[in-house]
C-alpha cells in the first residue's frame, strides 16, 4: 500500500504521530479529517437532546489535505470546528468550507453524509442540490462522491443511487472502507473508546446497534472513479 490517510472525527490530534509513523514505515501519509458540518450556519446552536445531538445537529463530510496549503487549511477548518462552531461536536459550516478550501480534497462521506442521507431517506432531490453545492464550493475536481458496502442495506441501496448522480453532476465515485482499528486484538479498546465518547455501557450501544440493524432493514424497500494525485 503505497499511501494510507488518517480522518479521526472532529480532530486532528493523531496526526503527527501518524505522519511519523508513515514516513518510518514508506508509506505515505495523507492528513485529513472526517468533519462534522452543521446543518445551517455553524454559529447556531439548535435545541436536541443530549443523546441526539450527533444525530441530530450535523452531516459528516471526509476532508483531506491534498498539499501544504490543504493541510493549513485543514487546520483552520478543525480549529474554528472548536472556537466557532462547537456544540456537542466541533462543527464547521459550508461558508467556512468555501473560505479555506484551497488544497483541499473532500468526500461526501458515510451514510451520515449530507448527499447519502438525503439519498437514504429517499430525498434524491436534496441530494443532489447538496452535491451540487459542494461541486461550486470544491469544483468538480476536489469533490467526490463517496460509497461503501459493510453489508448495510441502505449503504447497498444508495449505490447505484450515487452512480445516476455522478453522471448528472459530473462528479466523479470513490469507493471507501470503514476502517476504525488494524486488528481484531483492537476491538475491545475501540469498544471502550466508544462506550465512553457516548456515554452508554457495551450493553447498551449493543441493544441500539441490534435496533439500528432492524431499522434499517425495515427501511430499505425506500425509494468508480480514482483520487487525483495527493502531492
């Protein structure tokens, strides 16, 4: 694997030790982050429940530093996240995406992403207007759309989705995997981080990720291409 990237959600406090790591191993390193963007405007602070703030108050988006102007950039964008626009999470908005977006590479993200959620939901207009308006703020060259299959019925279903959507924007497909540890000795510690970020026991989070697995299969009858060169 000639380049390995690093997204955390929300920050960068990894990547120096990643980078150094990377540049140890030959492996080039890509510095990015996986961003929570605010509904609206990143300075309003609407009303949700503890519990439903991740849920309920942002998108998530996949930023990448394409070069060193990118990395600057990328560092105002989580700096601001946390002066700016925090509230449960760091947030940013597409007003300050389109300021320092130089150098910038940018995914449309998981199914938290604004484009997938929207297509999900079975709001392919939404959708598309979304990309459409990353597609003006990025260009058509540093934004892409994003898809993944985990076995998720709705990650399935959005594919063939994305892929009409591609063709009517002219946005180019990058297809990702979610990868949030190296091995399966890992597993427990991630399981610890997660139970603590979100309050909840293991017992817990497994009882709603066994109803979100349901949900999702209840819900989902609703009606490739390459990154650019890194330098």
């Amino acid at each position: 694997m000639p380049a390995c990237a690093i997204t955390d959600h929300g920050n960068m406090f990894g990547a120096v030790e990643f980078y150094n790591e990377m540049k140890g191993q030959g492996v080039k390193p890509i510095i990015g982050c996986e961003m929570y963007m605010a509904y609206g405007s990143r300075f309003e602070k609407s009303s949700v429940e503890d519990q439903q703030a991740d849920a309920g108050s942002n998108n998530h988006l996949i930023v990448l530093a394409a070069n060193n102007q990118g990395y600057k950039n990328l560092v105002k964008l989580v700096s601001a996240g946390y002066t700016e626009g925090f509230y449960y999470k760091p947030r940013i908005d597409k007003e300050l995406l389109r300021e320092h977006r130089e150098g910038l590479i940018v995914l449309s993200s998981c199914l938290k992403g604004e484009v997938s959620q929207n297509l999900a939901n079975g709001n392919y207009g939404r959708a598309r207007d979304a990309a459409l308006q990353f597609k003006d703020i990025l260009g058509a060259e540093n934004f892409f759309l994003e898809i993944q299959d985990h076995g998720i019925p709705d990650q399935q279903k959005i594919v063939p989705m994305m892929a009409r959507l591609g063709e009517e924007t002219g946005l180019q497909l990058v297809a990702t995997n979610d990868s949030h540890y190296l091995s399966k000795d890992d597993a427990f510690a991630h399981e610890v981080l997660l139970c603590i970020g979100t309050g909840k026991t293991s017992a817990t989070r497994e009882a709603d990720e066994v109803l979100q697995r349901r949900l999702l299969r209840q819900g989902s009858g609703r009606d490739g291409a390459r990154l650019p060169r890194l330098s």
